[in-house]
C-alpha cells in the first residue's frame, strides 16, 4: 500500500504518559493539565495524517477496573489496526492513535473531559466504561456533533434517551439480563421465589429491573427488590435475603460489587439453590475476587473466546482475538474488552466507507454517523447492526446472549440449547460441599 510520512502510532506506554499528565490531580485542576496537554495537537490539525481518536473511560475511581478493560480493548485494535497498515483511503493508509482522558468514575468529570478532548480536534470518540458516565458525555457528543461509540455501557436508558451521535456494541443490558435470567427460571426443578438486589446506578438499576420482569413473566414469585449504593456493606442485605429464603438470588452489580456481595454470602452460610451475577463471570477479575467459591455462580455473557464465530479483516476468530490479548496484555478478554475492540473495527468499516483523509470536517463526521446507521459488519466478536428506532436505538442488536455457570477450573455454557455446553449444576452444592 501507498503510504504517507506519519509520525509513529502512540504506544501504551506513551499513552500511559499522557494519562499521567492529566490524572495527578482532580477536578479544574487535573482539566486545566488535560487542556494544556492536549493544546499540543491543535496546531496539527491541519496537516495531520493520522486518525485521532478520543477515548474517555474510568482509568481511577472504584470502576477502575472495568475502565482499564475497556482501554485494553480500545488498544489492542489500535495496534492491530497500525500493524496492518492502518486505514486505507482512495489507496494511500493512515494509521490511528487514540488519546486517554480518565473520567475518574464520575460522570462530571468525564463530560469536561470530553469537552475538552472535542475542542482539541479529535475525529471521533471512544465511549465509557460505566452507563452513567456514558449518559454524560452521550448528550456532549450530540450538541458537538462528534461520532461517539462505547464498547462497554449497556444501560438501556442511553438508547431510550435517542442521541443521534452516540452507538454501542454490546446489546442493552435489560435485554442480555432478561434474557439469561428467563433461560435460569426455566431450569428444573424450577424455581418458585427470587430475591434481587443490585447497585444503584443506571447500568445495575436498569439490569436489576430486568431480571424482577423476567420473574413476573415467567410467574416466579419476587421475595424482594432492593438497591443499594456501589460502596454498600452487604452483609445486612445478605442477612434480610437469608430470612427470606428464596430458591434464587440474583444481583445486577459491576465485578467488584458482585465479588463483594459474594463474599458476604459465603461469610454467612446463604445458600439458595443459585446465584445470578449478571456482569462479570467470566472474567479473571472474579475468578481471583471469588478464588475456589466462583464454582457454580451463574452469568451472562455475549461473547467467548471459543464461540464458533466468524472473524473480520483484524482478527480470524475469537480464539486468536483471544490469543492476541494474551501475547499483548497476559490477559484473557471478557465481552467488555472485545466489544471494546470491535467499536474501532466498526469505525475502521465506516472510515473506508466514508473515504475522507484525516483529519475530518464537521461536515464529514455527521455524513460518518449516518454510515454507522446503517453500517453490518461480521467482526470476531459477532455481527454489529445498530437498531434505528425505538427504546434501542443505536444499540447493538445483532450478538447472542449466553448463561454461563463458573465451574471448577473455569464456566460453561448452559443456555441457549443450541450453545449449550454442559447441563447447569442446580441446585448448587451448599458453600461448605463445594
């Protein structure tokens, strides 16, 4: 391929230095940094050839560890992108490189943030880890009219709100929690009571009342609903769901409250026939948080390295996504980290598609919205159609939903029939006969 004279794609360690720059304080003061670091790169606009991304997502704060699976999802198809050659357009290659700014797991901070990243002149944006900094920066991209796609936030309230600039690749989550939860009910013996409780934000919220839907459909009588703040001591929550007695206890969390409340139940001997831990699974973070006592915890899950599944022009399959994440990060990927990947895949499609060179116009980033509109690509991680209309709109509608169950020395599948790898253990052994 022809190839212009370009200054070297950023590496993650030079990302990471920029991260720096502009995390070592807090509030005006860290954004007054963030400004002065990314004031660099407005006077390349003009003659830059490279794509410029800008990506916000929780790099500190208590959803850090969501947060830096996303970053590792957005850099692992930069490298791979710029490995390849970079984007091609009318014959000549640009490669990518994408700029971090930390929203520290506060949605204020991350819409100054992405204020701020915008007015230095980015081409289009990497969305949040968490849905409710997502519902913050989704409203900024539309009043500047910048292309915004999550590879993480799943709350169904970003796609209810309609904005025009913003698009996700995971499904919404009231849909994944619906579903697997419904699969779950209809094990045998089925179940006649659930206890759920969950976290108080719009992801866990929107999850939690999903699953008390999915109860009343399938006619399982619902002992309880509570949530609860991310920091929550769960041991009183535990200790009520106890006295209940339920067959079933599902809570809509992010990983570490999930652990958390897991420990607590473990701590106090609960033992209902199953636990649903909607996020997070099967992911090494819980496995560690969990040790031995993961074994028989049931999760959703939209993607697995060993699912047969088709590949893209980056990646052949899940396997050797999978295998690429190992080589770069020592890490085997969750969905959050390959949806993450996939959102720059599907921007890679509509960039060639558009066929403008970097940097873009205003003019071209709205004609590059109306492409992911209509955009269906077959990628590793599944195909990505995002819906036009409705309660969905711009949400990914177009990857299977999976239940796991953790196992001894790992998770199977165990819904949908069809994928199905192994029957559920249920009811699950007491915590002390694991």
């Amino acid at each position: 391929m022809a190839k212009r004279n370009q200054r070297p794609a950023a590496t993650s360690s030079q990302h990471r230095r920029r991260f720096l720059q502009v995390a070592g304080a807090t509030g005006a003061a860290g954004l007054t940094g963030f400004a002065g670091c990314l004031g660099d790169f407005d006077e390349e606009q003009d003659d830059r050839d490279v794509f410029r991304f800008g990506a916000v997502t929780s790099l500190s704060g208590d959803l850090r560890f969501g947060g830096t699976i996303t970053e590792r999802g957005y850099d692992l198809w930069e490298q791979r992108i710029n490995e390849n050659g970079g984007i091609e357009i009318d014959g000549t290659s640009y490669e990518v490189e994408i700029e971090y700014a930390d929203a520290q797991s506060e949605p204020s901070t991350g819409a100054d943030a992405a204020e701020q990243m915008i007015d230095s002149g980015i081409d289009a944006l990497f969305g949040p880890y968490s849905s409710n900094v997502t519902l913050a920066v989704a409203p900024i991209a539309d009043r500047e009219q910048i292309p915004h796609i999550t590879g993480s936030a799943e709350s169904p309230e970003i796609w209810e709100q309609q904005y025009e600039y913003t698009f996700g690749t995971i499904p919404a989550g009231n849909v994944i929690a619906s579903e697997s939860a419904g699969s779950i009910f209809d094990f045998q013996p089925q179940a006649e009571s659930v206890y759920i409780t969950g976290v108080n934000d719009p992801f866990t919220s929107d999850t939690a009342e999903a699953m008390r839907e999915a109860a009343v459909d399938h006619g399982i009588e619902v002992l309880d609903y509570e949530l609860f703040p991310r920091d929550a001591d769960w041991t009183s929550p535990v200790s009520a769901a106890m006295d209940e007695d339920p067959d079933l206890h599902f809570h809509a969390a992010h990983i570490e409250a999930h652990v958390d409340f897991l420990n607590a139940a473990r701590d106090l001997g609960y033992d209902p026939d199953g636990f649903f831990s909607h996020y997070g699974v099967d992911t090494e973070s819980f496995a560690e948080g969990l040790g031995e006592d993961a074994a028989h915890i049931f999760g959703a899950t939209v993607w697995l390295p060993r699912l047969d599944r088709g590949g893209d022009a980056l990646f052949d399959s899940p396997q050797a996504y999978a295998d690429a994440s190992e080589s770069a990060f020592d890490v085997t990927p969750d969905y959050t980290q390959a949806g993450s990947t996939a959102a720059g895949i599907v921007y890679q499609e509509a960039l060639q598609e558009l066929g403008a060179a970097p940097p873009l116009s205003s003019e071209q980033q709205s004609e590059l919205v109306d492409i992911l509109e209509e955009v269906e690509v077959e990628t590793f991680y599944g195909d990505i159609n995002f819906e036009t209309d409705g309660d969905l709109y711009h949400s990914n509608v177009a990857t299977d939903i999976l239940t796991i169950q953790r196992t001894a020395d790992g998770f199977d599948v165990v819904a949908p029939d069809e994928l199905r790898e192994s029957e559920p253990t249920y009811p699950a052994p007491a915590w002390d006969e694991r």
